[in-house]
C-alpha cells in the first residue's frame, strides 16, 4: 500500500519518488555488485554490451512507448528529466561510475553510446573527489528557493515539514539501525543543515560535522530516538504513534542545526514496528526521498551482513551547490539570461480574488487551504501520452498548456504568465554532480504561454518550444534575483509571482523505493506538516500526476480568496480545454493521427 503525502513548499509532494531509483545490486554477470563507498579497478569493468542490457530495461521502463526505438536519442524516446536523474542514479548504483545530467540531456545521446560511455569510465575508474562522509561545510548563502522561503515564512519557522512513517520488519537490529542512520547522515551534507541568521545581513547556512566513529547514538543526538511500545496492544499502539507523530512536526528547528529526525518505534521480535522520518523543507525535496530511501536500505542490510565498508556518497554536497549557484549568477552566461527572463516578467499572470484583501499573502495560509480534485478517464489519459509522443512533447506540457488558455480566456489574455515547478537539479551550473545529492532543489520558474492565433498544434510548439529554451533549465531566474548584480537582482526581485502555479509529477506520483527494511507506508497519520500560519506561496497551485495510468488534476487553493464555485469553473473549463486539445491533435486530418487510405 502507498499513500500520497502532501508536502509543505512550494506545491510539489514528497511521496513522488519511483522504484527505478532504488539501487540495482546486480552487476552484469551476477555476484555482488559494487555499493556505496566501494569501486573497481582499473580494467576491471563491465563490457558496454553488458551495460547496454541493463540500460535497456531501465530505460524500458521510462519510455512511454512500448515499441519504441531505443536506437533513438535519449531525448526522443519519451523520458523526462526525472527519468534521467533516476537513470544516472541507477548507473552509479550499478556500475559505480557517474555521468553528468548535462551528460545525459545532450540531444545526440543514445543509449549506446551511453552504454560505451559508462563502460570506459567504469575502466578506469579511480577514487572518488567527493567530501568525506560527514566533513563541515560552510557557512555559505541560502540557495534561491531557501531564502525565498525564509523571508515569506513569519512566526515559528520550525513547523514546516515534509513527513514519511514506514512499517518496519520485526527484529531489527537497534545498533545496526543507529550505525546506518549514522551513515545516513553522515553521507547526505542536508540532513546536517543549519541557518545561521545575521543581524542586517543574509543568512547562510552550513553543514555541521559529524563523528563518524565512535558510539551512533552519541554522534547523531537528538537525530534519532527510539520509542518502546512493545507492551501495548495494537489500537494502543496506533494511538500511540499517531500522538508522536503529531508532537515530532514541531520539534524540528533549523536555527539550532535540527532540521531530520528518525523516531523508530519498536513493537517487539514478531511485530511490525515503525520508522517516522520528518526533513524540514529547507532541506529536502521530492527527489531527495528516493535517494534517502535506497541509501537507508542498502546500509542497513550491507551492516547486518557483516559489511562496514558501505557508505553513502552524493557527489557534489547540498552547500557546494549552493555556492556554486550564486558563483553562476555573476558570469556573462547567466547575466545573458537576464533580458529573457525580463521579457516573460512582463507577462500578465494575475488571477482576481473574490474575496479582494489589503493583503492577499497574510491571508493565504495552512489553516485556509482547501482542495479539489479531478480524474480524468483513462482513455484520456492514453490519448495525453500518444499525443505528447506526436508532438515531442512531454503529457505534462499538455495539461499546463491547456491550463494556460483557461486563464488566458479568463483575462482576456493573448498570452499568460505561470510559475511553473521544476526539479532544479541542473548540472550546466559549474562542475556539479547532484544525481545522488539531497536537499531542497526544487525551483519555481516563471514562464510565457503565448496564445496568439494560429492552430492547436502550432500553439502547442510554441508552449513546447518555450519551455525546451528555458535558459539553464530555469535555475538562472531564481540564481540572478537573489545573487546577481544589483540591477539585475534588483529589476528580477520586484517581478510579482503568478497567482497560479504547475506542477506535474508524472507517473506513479506516490509510490517509493521500499524493500525489505521498510516494507510499506504505515497506516497512521503523520500529523500536520505545516503549522496553520505557514504562508501558501501561490493563491492557486495546480499540482497534476498520472498514476496509475489514469490523470488526477489537484487544484489547492485559499478559501480566504477563492469560493470553491470559481475553482471548480476553472477545473471544469480545464477539463474542457484539454479534451478539445487531445481531440484536435489526435482526431482524424491531425498532425501525426493516422490517415484514412486514398483510393
């Protein structure tokens, strides 16, 4: 059983990792293949035939279209970029080696010359240039979502969470536990995050050390604890649990370097116990759970083995990329990207309240949110795919493509300005490897949906266009407003955000890479992930995914600005938009649609 888990900033769910992430530990002829912390030697790698098999199944189970061609470029097959963020973790997982994401997105990359790629480095693989698990890092700036965030967020800034509670199988070794919550932490710089305010100046944030021998329970302190209700029956239990759970969401304090908790409850030899972990925001992203997750199983069962040299590496540490982000903003490249993103900020992206307010953003908090929920038929959601394939385009360019013309009808509108969330992992910033790296990367980037005349396929290329030339992936807009030159920072920083927000997490939204440690998601609550003040960053966050093959649209929204009867005529007229879409795409005479045979 998987249940979804609505996250706390800015829109996206934490519950989206997919199994492909899981670390695969075959190697290509059998035996025990290398894990974190181990490698090969020089010569000692795997043929690119054997890479190219293990490749094909992995990218198999992306690619949308069952016959695909994978002699194609990765880029035509169907995938997105969080195919391929889980294809480069499964490759260091399998073979050791690590490829760029940069790598990955060239428009000339198949999985052959893939293949052959990984090949040559696993070849000549040599040590690894990554900090050692747990080195200090820092102080160095926020990233751009983090300082964003803090400055919005007023009050208790510690109740504001993203949240999972697994079961756990019986008998679990407690010192094995700590020592690989130990390594867990130690391996992943985020987990060791704190804010460091300064009077009159910016905040930083650092990673602090932490003992990597010794006792675990003496270095990780207050990270991990451990509840005892083995003596109480099971509706005890569940109770139980579910009064903790709610009490952890507000023992996080990223001021005083607090920013994870692992609470494992034991209910004895032959019961599942369970594991709640609780990441503040400012450390954590969907992405991140996937990598948390495998890394968490995989040392746990390397130590109950009687292995103690397995330890989690990340690549490029979450501060490292934060430093090398604001470096980027001050380079010709990015400093180039400042007329594009002045262009979109021109854009009208206002959505008018019912309820008009001096202040909209005080109002639209936790304790106002509410929710409607659409579902398409499945039928309709086979026909997003195919069409998508036709258009090379992604489904989730679709749904935002058809979203934008509601509010450009709305407003009258030729073209409408959105905040669009994206996974902000862009390796084009410096000499980065985030593959593997947690942390908070997920970036809200503003863009144009021109809809001037012309016909629905042509007004689609130009969604679809605008969003493949998105300058750097879209982390320049955040990287320039916060940390480039005065003026530019200054002309970006007073663009106002949309009041609607996209967000599509695509396939299997809420399923996790759990295994034999963490068997399921628990069925009690975890609580509260935000406190009531917490501040919504968008009045409207259209969040879409398409699990289990059928398209589920949530439309959150602030009952202190909207009246549940406007946002149901948006998502009506949404439903509409996209259907006449598909229909004008896919129907007969469409670009790409079978033809009717001559005569």
């Amino acid at each position: 059983m998987t249940t979804p888990v609505r996250q706390a900033y800015p829109g996206e769910h934490p519950a989206a990792p997919d199994p492909a992430t899981a670390p695969d530990p075959r190697p290509p002829g059998g035996g025990d293949g290398p894990t974190a912390g181990e490698g090969r030697t020089a010569g000692d790698g795997p043929t690119a035939a054997e890479v190219y098999e293990r490749l094909a199944g992995w990218l198999g189970e992306a690619v949308l279209a069952p016959d695909a061609d994978l002699t194609a470029p990765l880029r035509d097959l169907g995938v997105d970029s969080l195919d391929l963020i889980r294809t480069a973790r499964r490759i260091e997982a399998g073979f050791g080696v690590q490829v760029q994401l940069r790598e990955l997105f060239g428009p000339e990359l198949t999985a052959a010359r893939l293949a052959e790629l990984v090949a040559e480095r696993a070849a000549g693989r040599g040590g690894a240039a990554a900090a050692p698990p747990g080195a200090a890092h820092g102080p160095v700036v926020l990233t751009p979502a983090q300082e964003h965030a803090w400055e919005e967020q007023t009050g208790d800034r510690g109740h504001w969470n993203q949240a999972m509670l697994f079961t756990t199988r019986p008998g679990i070794e407690p010192g094995l536990f700590a020592e690989a919550v130990r390594r867990l932490v130690a391996g992943h710089a985020s987990l060791r995050l704190a804010v460091e305010e300064r009077p009159a100046r910016r905040p930083r944030q650092l990673a602090a050390a932490l003992a990597t021998d010794g006792p675990p329970e003496a270095a990780l302190g207050a990270v991990l604890d451990t509840v005892d209700v083995s003596e109480l029956a099971d509706a005890a239990l569940s109770a139980a649990i579910t009064l903790r759970c709610a009490v952890e969401q507000r023992s996080l304090d990223p001021g005083a370097g607090r920013v994870a908790r692992f609470v494992r409850f034991d209910a004895g030899p032959r019961r599942p116990g369970r594991l709640l972990i609780t990441v503040h925001q400012m450390a954590v992203d969907m992405v991140s759970w996937s990598v948390l997750l495998a890394d968490l199983e995989e040392v746990y069962t390397a130590l109950e083995a009687g292995r103690r040299d397995v330890w989690p590496t990340e690549g490029t540490s979450y501060p490292e990329w934060a430093r090398a982000l604001a470096a980027h903003a001050r380079t010709p490249e990015a400093e180039e990207q400042a007329e594009w993103w002045t262009e979109v900020a021109r854009t009208p992206a206002g959505l008018p309240p019912d309820h008009p307010v001096a202040d909209p953003r005080a109002v639209n908090t936790a304790a106002t949110a509410a929710t409607h929920r659409e579902e398409f038929p499945g039928d309709l959601t086979a026909r997003l795919h195919t069409v998508a394939r036709t258009h090379r385009a992604h489904p989730g360019d679709l749904v935002l493509h058809a979203l934008g013309q509601v509010l450009a009808d709305r407003l009258g509108e030729p073209a409408v300005r959105l905040d669009v969330l994206r996974h902000g992992r862009e390796e084009t910033v410096g000499d980065t490897r985030l593959s593997r790296t947690t942390g908070w990367f997920t970036t809200t980037v503003p863009v144009r949906l021109d809809f001037a005349p012309g016909t629905p396929a042509e007004r689609l290329a130009r969604t679809v266009g605008h969003l493949a030339a998105l300058p750097g992936g879209g982390v320049g807009f955040g990287a320039l407003a916060r940390h480039g030159r005065p003026r530019i920072a200054a002309a970006l920083r007073a663009v106002a955000p949309s009041d609607v927000s996209f967000d599509f997490e695509g396939d299997d939204a809420d399923t996790l890479p759990l295994g034999t440690l963490l068997p399921d998601v628990a069925p009690e609550p975890v609580g509260d992930i935000t406190a009531g003040h917490w501040t919504r960053p968008h009045p409207v966050e259209v969040i879409a995914t398409t699990d289990d093959g059928v398209l589920r649209v949530e439309w959150w929204y602030s009952t202190a600005l909207h009246e549940e009867a406007t946002v149901r005529a948006l998502a009506d007229r949404h439903r509409a938009a996209l259907t006449a879409l598909l229909d004008a795409l896919s129907g007969p005479g469409a670009p790409g649609a079978p033809q009717a045979p001559t005569r």
